[in-house]
C-alpha cells in the first residue's frame, strides 16, 4: 500500500501500490479503512487494569501493569507449574516477529499453547495429502483458464484480488462457475451457479468424477504415470450415480452432468476451492474429494489449470532462533478451547494472555469461552481496541498496528514476501508486542537477548538463503523468493509418499484414521441428519467485504456502506413459520439463542440459513453462541458451518 503522511505524520490516505505485482495497484475498502482505524479516537493508547471493584478499567503506567502481571505469572508458575498458563494467539495482523512471544514462554517454563487453527487447517491437510504440498500456480495464470469453478469460496468479497483475475479470464471468453448454497457478489457474476446442500460436496465431486471417467474423459496417460490408489478410487466411484448425488446434494441430475462433462471436456480448467468447504467434521475427506478433480482430468502443471486452495510459496523464512523448548508441554485443540478450560486438569488453567486475537467474538461457542475466561485469575490482552475479550480482561495492553513496528510478511494466495516498513511512531504509549514482551522478560530476570535491539539487522536474518543481500530490494517491492516457477508441479514430481498424486492414501488412515479414499460422510448436523426435525435449518455465518472478522466493525466509513446486520432466509422456510421481511427473529438451538432481523431473499437455498460472522459491537448477536467446538477430521480444524438451527418470530 502506499500510505500518505501529513505535516504532523499522521495517515491521511492510503492507495494500492502500482509496483505491488499480487494486487496491481488495487486496495480493498478495509485497505482504504485502515486510514480511519489508525487514529480512531477508540484507540488503546495505554495500558488499562480493571477496577478492584470490578467495574470497568482504569488506567495504568506500563511500569506498574508489567510489574503487578510479572508477579503475578511467578506466583501462578510456583504454585500450579508453568502450564497453568495459557498462550492464545490469533489472525490479527502479524509478520514473523509474532512468533517471539515463544521466546519468553520457553524461558517461562513452558505454557498451554492450542494446537490446530480456526481457518483452513483441514483443506491444508487434505491438499498436502493428495499433491504433496500447498502450492498453486501464479495468480496471474488465472486469466489463461477456459473455465473457472470456484467452490465453497467468495473471492468478490474475501480475495479482491483474486477475483479481478477471475473477472479478466471471464471476459477473455472463460466460463465461470461458482458452486455455493448462497447467492454471494461471486455467485452473481457466474455463468452457473450451482447450489448444493452445504457439507455435501464430496458427493458432488465423486458423482462429477464418476461421470468423467464413465465418459472417458479422464486423462488416461496422466494417471497411469502419476496417480497411486486410482484403481481402487474408481472402483469407489460405482457407490456415486448421478441419481444418488443428485438426492444427496440436492443438486439437479442434470446440472451434475452438465458440470461433470464440461469440467471434464474445457482444458484447462481451473479449480478454485474456498475454506468455506471444509468447516465441518468430514472437512478433510471432502476437500481431498474436490482436490482429485484436477487430477483425474490432466489440468496439473499446466497453465490456467490447476488446484488453487492455498499457496504457501512464500512462507520460505528461516526459523525465529528460540530458547530450547523446555520439558514442560501442553496444547488443546483451538477449537474446544472452552471446553478445555472448563475441564483441563494437573493443572487447570488459572491464566491467559491473549495477543492479536477476538476468541470471545470468534471461536466456536463464544459466551461459554468468555464465561470461562472471566473465571481465570489472570487474563492479559493484547489489542488495538476494546473488544469483547479484552472486557474481560485484568490488564489490557495497548498494540501497535501494521504501520508501526517493521516487519516480514508472507501470504497465503500469491507467492510474494513482503517488507512491512514501520511508517509512524506508535502513539500514546504504545509499544510493539516484542518490546512488552522483552519488558516482561526482564522483570523475570530472563535473556532478553531474543528479542531483536535492531529489528531491520534481524529480519535480514530471517531471510531465505541466497537472498540475505536482498532486503533492500524488498523494501522496494514485494518479492517471489520461493525459487518454484510460476507452474505448480509443472515437473510432475509430488513430494507424497508415493510420489505420485495420492487418490488412495496411506497416512490419510494412519495419521487421521479416515478412509484411504475419499467419501461423502452424512454431518451430525446436517442435511441428513435427524437432529433436523427439532432444528431443520443449517446455518452458516461467513465473511463480508466490509469487515475482517470483527475488525474494522466500528468505523463510520464501515457502517456507512455495509447493508444492515439480517439473518438471510429463503422465503419457503420464512412463510410456514410466519416470518416476514424486516422482523426480529430469533435463531436458536440447544447451545444458545440470538434475535436479530430477518432478511427474505430467494439467493439462498431453501433449508440453509446464513447470518455474517464477526459482528460483536453494538449489542450484535454472537452468532458463535449458536457454534458447537467441533473438530474437523483432519489437522484440528474449526467446524463453524456444520451448525443446525430453528428460527422464529420473536
Ligand atoms: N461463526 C464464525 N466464526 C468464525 C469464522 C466463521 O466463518 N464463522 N471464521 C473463523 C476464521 S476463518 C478466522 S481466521 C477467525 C479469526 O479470529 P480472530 O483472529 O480472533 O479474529 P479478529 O476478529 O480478526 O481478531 C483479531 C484481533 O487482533 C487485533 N489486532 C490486529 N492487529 C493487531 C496487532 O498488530 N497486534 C495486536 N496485539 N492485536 C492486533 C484486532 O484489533 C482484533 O481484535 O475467526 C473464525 N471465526
Ligand atoms: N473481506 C474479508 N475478506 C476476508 C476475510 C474477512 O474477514 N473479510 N477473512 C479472510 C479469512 S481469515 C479467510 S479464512 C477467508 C475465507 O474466505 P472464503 O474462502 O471465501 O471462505 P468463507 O467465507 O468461509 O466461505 C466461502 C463460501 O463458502 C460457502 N459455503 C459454506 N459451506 C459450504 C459447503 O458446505 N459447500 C459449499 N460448496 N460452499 C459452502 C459459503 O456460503 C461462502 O459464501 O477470507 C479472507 N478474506
Ligand atoms: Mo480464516
């Protein structure tokens, strides 16, 4: 981004960068926000701690908080052992320096830490157990595909940028396809939208590759050089007719058939498949169903073709150096950190410092992980503003944003390392989170030696090999580094086991103990499922363009262009229980209950309901009130959209 100062250095404007090569010089509207959200008057520029009467916060020097916190954690640690803490670290912005917040924890003793992720761990798993790695093609191949399915993702909204490449392949004649039970800014601009009952792509994508391979239009030569498990893959393909995933999905036959014969006859074709596909329990197995359809169908290692879920080509960084891990170790499952909580034993948590993160608006089962973390003797957060975590906190500390601390950034579509340059000071008394943390150390007489004194010297550190030299250039422009070509598997070599495109997989069994070949698998809660005749809508709550997460919720600039906070209901399931367009409704299952306004609208799929995630300012329903702590199949995955409701007049 290039970001304008005024006369005091304060940013007045912000505009895409022409020399960036992942966004052409574009920006998103949270881009252009974070202009507003920089010197929003509801800033944290202090530290705060809460009253000793409990009612609210009070504010507080940063020699008095480290020190009363310090004392604290020693005390914690001599009585209930270092694990009685609990490290909680989120999406908020960071770059590789987050990651030294491990090096007070080692010297600490150790802590709880959560394994796993709330975003794409199961698609990640899944597409590194069929190809090997997480790796795509160059974004900007996009435009030579003939035909792009874009499955289970809203890139209109969610990747900007991505979808600009999308729009340029459409109108140089590509076919868009987009699969998704709502009607989303993506599905609008589609050539076909295809609707399927959600957590029943596995069926869709066996039922498609059936048909390919009942026509022969597999690439035959291809598979016999690259494919391991196929033989047995195909057998399984008999238990998909079209007629069978036509029932399961709720999709037409005929539009299966269509979508299988064109995706099976356009070369080549792209695939791009979304993290909203694998939110659910048999997340893994689905994503690695859709995984094996450019596969089957030649579109690896070519140009315009391909696999795109997540591109982890620039995550090329040498390791933080750390103190060595010490003996004392313990994680949960991000995903039932409420349940871990209530429940984790020898020790029980007593303390949590949360940095960059919204765990009391964003994770499964929200009210409950805030009435757990109100119980605690110690919670400590790190952010910008106050959120619905940091109420519940004894300290909060004030953070720097993305403009005022450098950094090293990678990302997950394109393949470009980023220099983050520090532009301004921090305001107030704000420090970056490794100055608290360095702070923190020494007032426990641990080596503050890990925690860079010159930052710039230690990111060129973190460089990959041969490119140490190269810092300067990259404060200059974003860099590819990776070394891997803009061809994914261009040399059809995949670092499996195998070494071949897994259709049948070993470790999917022994790591995960699924299936070695994927299937559809009916959700607890879903479609399927008899749970339905008591909460018969399933509910998904997704992202918008406006926001990310519950960021960005309390700027003007935000407010005034985003459409009113609705749960959007198809009008069939609206009619039968008497609710009108504009009506407090309340949603509600055996886990929690919201109200807010009902929104008809015939783009959604009758029998699924949606209500937009991140929403927690202003007296917003806590959608994730209504969310089970599910875990995923595979690698400790969140399962927000496997989530059944009942919805009526309030
Ligand atoms: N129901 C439902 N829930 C969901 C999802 C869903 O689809 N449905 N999606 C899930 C997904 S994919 C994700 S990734 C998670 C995201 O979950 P979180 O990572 O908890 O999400 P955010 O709301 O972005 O919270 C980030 C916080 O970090 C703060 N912050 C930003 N920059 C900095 C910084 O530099 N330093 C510090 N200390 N703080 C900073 C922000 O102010 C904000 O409060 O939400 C998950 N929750
Ligand atoms: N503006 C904005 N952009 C963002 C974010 C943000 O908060 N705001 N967050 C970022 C993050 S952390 C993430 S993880 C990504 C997520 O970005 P996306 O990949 O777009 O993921 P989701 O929004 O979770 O879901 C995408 C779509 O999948 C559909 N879907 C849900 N369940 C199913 C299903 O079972 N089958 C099918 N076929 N479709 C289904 C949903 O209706 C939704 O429209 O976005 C990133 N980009
Ligand atoms: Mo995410």
């Amino acid at each position: 981004m290039l970001v304008s100062l005024d006369e005091r250095d304060r940013i007045v404007a912000i505009e895409g960068d022409p020399e960036n090569p992942a966004t052409g010089g574009r920006v998103c509207l949270k881009g252009l926000a974070y202009a507003q959200r920089q010197s929003d008057p509801a800033r944290l520029l202090a530290p705060l701690r809460r009253r000793r009467d409990g009612r609210g916060f009070e504010p507080v020097g940063w020699d008095e908080a480290l020190e009363e916190i310090a004392r604290r954690l020693v005390r914690l640690r001599d009585e209930s052992g270092p694990l009685a803490a609990l490290y909680y670290e989120g999406s908020g912005s960071h770059g590789a320096l987050g990651g030294l917040a491990e090096a007070f924890w080692r010297q600490f003793g150790g802590c709880t830490r959560t394994h796993g992720d709330l975003c794409w761990p199961a698609g990640l798993e899944a597409t590194r157990l069929t190809y090997g790695a997480n790796l795509h093609n160059h974004p900007r191949l996009t435009v030579e595909s003939r035909l792009v399915v874009v499955w289970g993702h809203n890139p209109a909204e969610t990747n900007v940028h991505q979808w600009r490449l999308i729009l340029d392949a459409q109108s140089r004649g590509a076919r868009l396809v987009v699969i998704d039970p709502r009607r989303t800014d993506s599905t609008d601009a589609a050539d076909l939208h295809v609707q399927p009952k959600p957590g029943t792509d596995a069926a869709l994508a066996l039922g498609i590759a059936r048909i390919v391979v009942d026509e022969g239009l597999e690439d035959a030569a291809m598979l016999r050089a690259h494919a391991h498990g196929f033989a047995q893959y195909r057998a399984r393909l008999a238990d998909y007719p079209v007629q069978r995933v036509a029932e399961i999905t709720g999709v037409g036959a005929s539009t299966v058939r269509e979508l299988a014969l064109e995706y099976g006859r356009v070369k080549p074709a792209l695939l791009i498949a979304g993290f909203g596909l694998q939110r659910h329990h048999h997340a893994g197995q689905a994503m690695r169903a859709v995984a094996l359809l450019p596969a089957l169908t030649g579109n690896v290692g070519v140009p315009g073709g391909g696999w795109q879920y997540a591109n982890l080509a620039s995550h090329c960084l040498r390791p933080l150096p750390l103190p060595p891990e010490p003996p004392a170790r313990r994680s949960v499952p991000v995903s039932r950190l409420a349940a871990s909580l209530e429940t984790l034993d020898a020790p029980p948590i007593r303390a949590a410092w949360i940095e960059r993160a919204n765990p009391g608006s964003q994770n499964p089962a929200a009210p409950r992980l805030r009435r757990a973390l109100e119980a605690l003797d110690l919670v400590v957060v790190v952010d910008q503003f106050m959120t619905p975590t940091a109420e519940l906190a004894h300290f909060v500390l004030p953070a720097k944003t993305l403009f005022e601390e450098e950094d090293l950034v990678t990302a997950y579509w394109h393949p470009y390392l980023q220099w983050r340059a520090r532009i301004v000071e921090p305001p107030g008394t704000v420090r970056p989170e490794t100055e608290i943390w360095r702070a923190l150390s020494q007032r426990l007489g641990l080596d503050t030696s890990w925690f860079p004194g010159d930052r710039e010297a230690f990111l060129r550190g973190l460089l990959p090999e041969p490119s140490e030299a190269r810092l300067d250039e990259l404060k200059k422009r974003p860099m590819d580094l990776s070394g891997l070509g803009d061809v994914a598997f261009a040399d059809r070599r995949f670092p499996t086991p195998s070494g071949k495109i897994e259709f049948a997989s070993d470790q999917a069994a022994e790591r995960w103990g699924v299936d070695r070949i994927p299937g559809y698998v009916a959700l607890g809660e879903g479609s399927e499922s008899p749970l339905r005749s008591r909460f018969p809508l399933q509910l998904l709550s997704c992202k918008t363009r406006e926001r990310i997460h519950s960021q960005f919720g309390s700027l003007a600039w935000v407010r005034g262009v985003e459409r009113p906070h609705a749960l959007d209901i198809h009008p069939d399931d609206a009619g039968p229980r008497g609710v009108q367009d504009g009506a407090r409704v309340a949603v509600w299952n055996e886990r929690g209950r919201i109200e807010l306004r009902a929104r008809l609208t015939p783009g959604i799929r009758p029998g699924v309901v949606h209500v937009l995630e991140g929403r927690c300012h202003e007296g917003d329903p806590d959608v994730n009130a209504l969310v089970a702590e599910g875990v995923t199949d595979m690698n400790h995955g969140a399962t927000f959209y496997e989530c059944l409701v009942e919805v009526a007049p309030v």
